[in-house]
C-alpha cells in the first residue's frame, strides 16, 4: 500500500508526527505505523526544529510560514497543523485572548492559503479548547468558514487525552477537513475510556527519584501557603489520577502559578523534562536535546502523540474504505 504523505506545519518537536507515523510504544501498548511519512515540515521555533530533526532526521523548514511559498513544498496528501493557540488559550488572560486580531491568530490563514493552492486530500488541524470562545465565541466559526471556503468538508471535536490513554487531562479541538470532491463523511474516533477510575494515572510516569534542583525552596513553599487558601496556589497533583495540563512555561513554574507540581513527603518540586515527556504520551525513546528550557517548552506546547495516533488512524481508515490508497 502507497504510503500517505503529510506536509506538517508548526511541527514543534514532533509531537503530532509520531502520532501520524505510528510504530511507537507508551505504557507497555504498542501503536502500529499509519502508513503515512513526512514530507516536510515547517517550524519558526529553532529550539524546537533541533529536538525534531534529532528524532525524525527531517531538517524542518524553520522559516516564517508566511514567507513560504505553496510552490516550494513537496506533494503530499494530508495537512497537519497545531496553529499557534497562545492567543486562544484561556489562562492568556494577561493580555487578554485577542484570537484572530493578533498576529499569532491569523497563522490559521496560512493553512487555508496551502489548502487552496495545493489542494491536498485532507487536512488535520489542533488548537486550544479555549478557541471556542475567543473573541466572544466569533473567532471559531471564522476558522471554520475559512476552512471550508478552502475546499473542504469541515468537522470538529473535542478530545480529551486522558480518554485515549494519556496520564493528563487535557482537552484540544480538533478540525479535520476531506477536499468537497472526495465526499468523505469523516467519524472522529470513540473514546477508548470512559470510566475516570480507568484513566491511566500519573504514578505511571513520574521517577522515585530526581535531582535535587527539582524541589523548590522551603521559602517558595512557606510564601505559597500563606496565599494558598486565597489564591488556590501549589496545585499538587492527585498522582492516582492524570495529570492536569501541563504546559509551555514549566521551566518557570512556580508554587504561585496555576502549574501543576508534585507534593512528595512534604516537599513540592516540578516535573523533571523527562516526566513531562511522559505525560504528554512520548515514547521513551524520544530524545530530548536543547537546554532544559527549551525542552519544556516544546513539549508543553505539543499534541499527546497517543491522542493524536488515533486521529491519524481515523484519517487513514477513511482513505481505506473510500478506496484513496
């Protein structure tokens, strides 16, 4: 069978790409291949570009999307893109969301412009539950529109990794759009687990033992809980459940952010890069290069690649059964 080629935009450290591919393990399960490869990949993040190429050995276009030319990439038969959310997010109260009137906001446009000029067969985009609502909730049918004025017949949902197996609630909309032309009606995939007792838990992947410098000082504990009770600061996680979600600025966290942290014994620290890789659902053999801080960033700004295979999955059935491969 004739593999499916995906060109991937904001690409970050590869976590959407793992997923497409497929052939990795997580939690003793293994996820079989896609029969999809990467034909290119784009990423403005140098940092990040690095920890891709290290492990899929593609040298990502690091240029700004919008200096790319649709005529410069490759074929390729599906578009994948987790379209910058920072301005969607609903903890980006400070500016407040600015949505699709920031900059950052309009990188969506990008994709559209692709899509219409390459065509492709599909495409798969991610973003921020906190798009929904951006830009008192006119932001979302704006995108969607875009979208399908691209070409495409349009679905959305919202997926929550902790029911796909990931340790970590974390919820992303998800956009998968077939070319009008193919009459495709595209099913998301079904929740794996429903039950919450059945989630798998954070125990699973967090070390007995880390480096001292994890733990905070006993001056940021005393600070925290002097505000805790007013604040709702030290989110020490329930390690029997998933993690909440975990995201880009971990390298700064702080007992008096909204982060979640660990409280052993009776001494809070933050997750190590490792640990975080863990629960967004990277295999362990996933290499983390960079400085600590770029690790951290990358990978809280990624998709749980386990979440993200069972999209992959869903696309590539209904290539199957629509007789595209």
């Amino acid at each position: 069978m004739e593999k499916l080629r995906v060109a991937s935009l904001f690409c970050g450290c590869g976590g959407t790409d793992i997923g497409i591919l497929g052939d990795f393990d997580f939690l003793g399960k293994h996820y079989a291949s896609n029969n999809m490869e990467i034909v290119y990949a784009n990423d403005i993040d140098d940092k990040a570009c690095s920890i891709f190429k290290e492990n899929f050995h593609i040298e990502p276009d690091n240029r700004d999307i919008r200096g790319v030319k649709s005529e410069e990439l490759p074929e390729f038969d599906i578009l994948t893109g987790g379209f910058p959310c920072q301005s969607f997010s609903i903890v980006a109260q400070n500016p407040k969301r600015l949505g699709v009137k920031d900059e950052k906001g309009k990188l969506f446009f990008e994709m559209c412009r692709i899509l219409r000029e390459k065509q492709p067969k599909c495409f798969i985009a991610e973003n921020v539950k906190g798009i929904l609502t951006a830009n008192k909730r006119n932001a979302f049918p704006l995108i969607l529109k875009e979208f399908e004025e691209s070409g495409y017949d349009v679905k959305y949902d919202i997926l929550n990794a902790a029911n796909y197996g990931v340790p970590q609630k974390r919820e992303r909309v998800i956009i998968v759009g077939f070319r009008k032309d193919l009459h495709i009606e595209f099913e998301f995939p079904k929740a794996v687990i429903r039950e919450t007792e059945r989630f798998e838990p954070l125990k699973k992947v967090i070390d007995s033992s880390v480096d001292e410098k994890y733990f905070f000082s006993q001056r940021a504990v005393e600070g925290m809980l002097r505000r805790r009770e007013s604040m709702n600061k030290g989110r020490a996680q329930d390690i029997s459940k998933p993690c909440n979600t975990v995201g880009a600025h971990l390298a700064k966290v702080s007992l008096n952010s909204t982060d979640p942290v660990l409280l052993i014994g009776e001494r809070y620290r933050r997750f190590t890069p490792r640990e975080v890789a863990r629960i967004q659902s990277f295999p362990e053999k996933f290499q983390l290069t960079c400085s600590e801080a770029a690790q951290y960033r990358a990978l809280g700004n990624a998709i749980p690649p386990v979440m993200f295979w069972y999209v992959a999955d869903a696309v590539k059935n209904a290539f199957v059964q629509n007789k595209l491969i």
